[in-house]
C-alpha cells in the first residue's frame, strides 16, 4: 500500500512540472475601487468586513464570545492542575519576553492602522493573545491571574463586545460618522473604531482562554 502512495506522489509532482499552467485571470479591480471609495479606506478586505459584510462581522465577534463561555463552563467541574511545568532557563525567558514585545507592538501597530495596511482587527487581537501567551509559558499562574483581576480584564472584554454591537448597529442603520481623507489615519467613519474593539475583544479573550487552561491542564 506503501508503494501505491508513493507512485501516485511522484507521479502527482511530475504532472505538476510538466503539465501546463492555468492562465491567470485578473479580476476587475473596478470593483475593489468601488469598496476602497465606498468605505473610505485603503484596504478593501477591511472595507468588507466592516461594512459590506457588517453583520457576519457582528456574528463572529458573539460566536467568539460564546466559545470563550463554552470553555468556562467545560472546565468549571474540573480539578485545578496540580503542578504547571513552565519555563525557567533565563535563555527562554528573554527569548519569550522578547517576543511578547514584540506581538505587542504588531498588535497596536495592526490595530490602529489595520484600515490602511494589511491587517485589521482580528489579526491585531490574535498577535496580543500571542503575547499574552508568551508572557503566560515564562510567569507564574497566580501573577497573571492576578494582573487579570486587578485590571477587571473580563469587565472590560464585555463592555468591547456591547461596544462592538452598538457601534455596528450604528453604522447599519445608517449613521455615518466623519468619514475623512483617504488614506489618513482617521478615515472610513467607524471603521477605525471597530478594529480597535474587535482587537480588544480578541486579545482579552485570548487571556481569559490561557487563563483557564493553564489553571486546569497546565502548561502542555
């Protein structure tokens, strides 16, 4: 069975190098004109998902939410771990803060500017929980359980998420905020507004996720 594998591999690999290639067809790029003109902002992806695909944005913020609920309550009957492996050479510990720094810096860096660059909301929330990992796997469980209560993390996860839906409510029903100049940092009306929240409510989420996990199955 082995053989049968390995001759429909190769032969796949040589279809791919001698078999013709498909010709690349550009799309119309009127219709990217039309969504950078439309919302205002350089980046058309951001353009889509804030305003012409407004509510499955809406839906992927409350899906997120939910999924966060859902690890709460799976784990509520189970037993804390009793031992948390981390990591404690200093090499490590530099090269992980390090990159917590630096996610740190992407993750504003995308949030702020994700309207007019590659990048957005979603992407600036992902780097923060990223780094919010990294300063996890080099810290002890009750130091960042306790930054998390002293700073009331989850209050503020769910006024971005009541925030969120209001804002896009907003934008839906037709109130437009200033929409700017091309191309500036305050530009697309809401739009700017709405990576920001998103980006908190990604990366505090993704804290309260770490959270939980370290707390009940430790650091894998």
């Amino acid at each position: 069975m082995k053989w049968i594998y390995a001759i429909a591999g190769i032969a796949l690999y040589i279809k791919m190098l001698v078999g013709p290639s498909p010709e690349i067809e550009l799309p119309d790029l009127s219709v990217v004109e039309a969504i950078v003109q439309d919302s205002g902002v350089p980046n058309a992806v951001t353009g889509i998902i804030f305003r012409n695909r407004l509510y499955d944005t809406i839906f992927e913020v409350v899906v997120f939410t939910i999924s966060i609920m859902g690890v709460y309550y799976l784990l509520a009957n189970e037993q804390p771990s009793c031992t948390i492996y981390q990591f404690s050479d200093r090499p490590s510990i530099v090269l992980a803060r390090l990159g917590a720094t630096i996610c740190s810096l992407v993750s504003i860096e995308l949030a702020i500017r994700g309207h007019l660059s590659p990048g957005g909301g979603f992407a600036a929330g992902v780097a923060g929980g990223t780094a919010i990992g990294l300063v996890a796997i080099t810290s002890s469980s009750q130091w960042m359980q306790s930054i998390y209560q002293r700073w009331h993390t989850s209050a503020w996860e769910k006024v971005s998420v009541l925030a969120f839906i209001i804002l896009a409510v907003c934008t839906l029903i037709g109130f437009e905020f200033p929409p700017g100049q091309l191309g500036g940092l305050l530009s697309g009306g809401a739009i700017p507004l709405l990576n920001i929240l998103v980006a908190l409510k990604v990366a505090l989420g993704s804290w309260a996720v770490v959270l939980v996990f370290t707390r009940y199955r430790g650091l894998l």
